[in-house]
C-alpha cells in the first residue's frame, strides 16, 4: 500500500461549504491514469486535482472529472494553488506572485494574491478562445426542459473553448434559467453527436451582484449539476465580450446559489472582441478537509 496526503478545498468563495468542492491529492506523479481515475471516482466530485513539485521547481496538475481527465478545468486550479501555499508546498512571500502551472496541454498562467503568507485570492488566465460549432434552438432547449423561445433573443448556441470545449446556451432569465432540468437519455445522444464536454445555461442576471448568473449540466457520471465552473465561466466571459452582449469586459459572475453553494468569481477578458487573447478568472477558496490517501 501507498499513502499520499491529500485536502479538499472549496473553490470561488470565501466561506466552507460554499462554491465548488475539489479533492487535492499531492506529490502524485507515479500513480497511472487508471488510479488517477479510480481516485476521482472515490472522491465522487467534480473533479479531482493531482498535483506535484516537476523537477525545475514548477508544479503540475492533471485533472479528473469521474468520468476521465480534461485538459483545464477552473475551479481546480483556484483549488489547488490555494492548497499548495496553505501546506507550505509553495511559498508567498509577499502580497502577490505569478507562476507557471503545467496543465496537460501545456502551462498557464496563474496570479496569487494574498497576505501574511495566506491566499485571498487566486486568478487563472485561460487560453485563447476558439469558436466552434453552432447548433439550432430545437435541437439544444428540449434537452435541458426547455422551449427555443426560453432562447435570449438573438443569440447563438455555440461551444467555445478557453481550454475545455463547452457548449453556450444563453437563456432569457432567471426565471427562466431555474426551470432547466437535463434529460439524461437526450443529453447522451447530444453530447455523442456534439463538440463539447458539457454545457454552460446562463443569463445577464445577477441573483446577489453578479452581472450573470449560470448553471452548468453534465452527463453521468460525472456530477450532474455543477456548483460552480470556473473555466466555463471564461468560455462565458468570451462568448459574451465576443457578441456585444456586456458593454465592459470585466465583471462578476455567480453560480451555485440555488444548490445552496453560492459560488463567485471575478472575471476580466482580455484583448478586443473579435480577437480575444484570454480571460482571466478568479476567486478564493477555503480547506474544509485534510487527509491521508492509502491505496
């Protein structure tokens, strides 16, 4: 048998039991895919973060939904960096520091902000979006519960990816967005035909003082609902700065309210519409659990 310690943190709030759980396993780097996998099973999260010190110093992270691993993912990397300094892993000597972390396709930038050594915030820059595929308002709405007409008018369907693809579908409002419900058996053969990991319901209303509001469906088995989706928050930030939707390209998005885990995020895109270079994102995080793995 083998141990390795590990801590679960709550991403993109300030408070425990609110935003989005993750399971943070550290100083990984022998364990195959199929135990990483196996590991995120038995966390049972959203996602589940591996990480470890690379021999120059730099630390990388691969992630897990329970379903298999994905190439960015938000709120474990606000997670993750949160637990590399709060288990002295990574030290912050001051009151910010920016550092590489290695993903699995490649590194990305990451701002910590914080004092007295601890982490009060931590902002993750995306990778440049991509535009992909569009779908029709009949083919999408009734998967989720929904008629075209719940639509916000004008807009596309679309997946983009700040790293993950993910698919956009901007709702009328809040209301509205609250009747959604996935239909497992619909949502299969979308996704089979799609180009998207999972999709992103949203709404230019705030429920607290977010400028959008969002939900976030999977399929099994990974987590059905989403508390709070940080790297889809930036696909969001990108599909909205790219259409004219927001007139400023910083803003604060919330998530996870109605599952009784409010979650938020600042949110800044960088670059002009039709040529986005980034979205930044960024929110804190608590430990809620610390512990040994033995496997």
């Amino acid at each position: 048998m083998t141990t390795h310690p590990f801590l679960q943190a709550d991403a993109f709030t300030d408070r425990p039991l609110g935003g989005n759980p993750c399971a943070i396993v550290f100083d990984c780097p022998e364990l195959d895919d199929g135990t990483l996998l196996a590991i995120a099973r038995e966390m049972n999260l959203s996602e589940t973060s591996f990480v470890w010190k690379q021999a120059d110093g730099t630390f990388r992270a691969r992630y897990f939904t329970p379903a298999g691993e994905i190439p960015l993912a938000g709120h474990p990397t606000i997670a993750t960096v949160h637990a590399l300094v709060e288990t002295g892993r990574l030290a912050l000597p001051g009151d910010s520091l920016k550092i590489p972390l290695e993903l699995r396709d490649g590194p990305i930038e990451v701002e910590i902000h914080g004092h007295a050594g601890k982490v009060e915030r931590v902002v993750m820059s995306q990778r440049k979006p991509q535009f992909l595929r569009t779908y029709a308002p009949e083919q999408v709405l009734p998967v989720f519960g929904l008629e075209p007409s719940d639509l916000l008018p004008g807009t596309l369907i679309q997946t983009v990816s700040t790293g993950t693809p993910q698919l956009f579908v901007p709702i009328r409002d809040l209301e509205t967005l609250r009747r959604a419900l996935t239909d497992q058996a619909k949502y299969a053969v979308l996704q089979r035909d799609g180009d998207f990991f999972s999709s992103h319901l949203f709404c230019l209303q705030g429920v607290e003082r977010g400028r959008t509001f969002a939900r976030h469906f999977a399929l099994l088995p990974d987590i059905v609902e989403d508390p709070f989706t940080g790297s889809a928050t930036g696909g969001m930030a990108a599909y909205l700065w790219h259409y004219g939707l927001i007139d400023s390209p910083s803003f604060l998005a919330e998530q996870g309210h109605w599952m009784s885990r409010p979650g938020i995020a600042t949110v800044e895109v960088v670059g002009p519409p039709q040529d986005i270079q980034t979205v930044k994102v960024g929110g804190g995080a608590v430990s809620v659990l610390r512990g040994e793995l033995t496997i």
